[in-house]
C-alpha cells in the first residue's frame, strides 16, 4: 500500500507538472496510463468508480 500510494503521488505530480507546462504528447499520455494503474490499486478506487458511475448516469437522465 505504501508503494502504491508513493507511485500515485509521484506520477501524479509529474503529470500535473507536463499539464501546467503544455508538455503533452506521448510521455505524458504514458504517465497519465501509468498513474490511472497505480490510482487504480489504491482504495479511492471504488470511491473514484462510483463518482465516475453517477456522472455518466446524470448525463445519460439529461440526453
């Protein structure tokens, strides 16, 4: 857990940085992947898939 949560930070802040600097492109489409697998074996995760859940089904009432 304790690696998980460090990588999550880390690329998280490395991704943060490539957004705020307009560097995108293939490393930080890379990072991005890379951040959504660490951010995935974390316990946000079933928070993250229910917020995700009632998002698409809010926008599914409205269309």
């Amino acid at each position: 857990m304790i690696v998980s949560l460090s990588s999550v930070l880390l690329l998280g802040a490395v991704l943060g940085l490539m957004l705020r600097n307009r560097a995108l492109g293939t490393g930080s489409a890379t990072v991005a992947v890379l951040f959504g697998f660490c951010l995935a074996s974390t316990g946000a995760a079933p928070a993250i898939n229910d917020a995700l859940q009632a998002l698409s089904d809010s926008l599914s009432r409205i269309g």
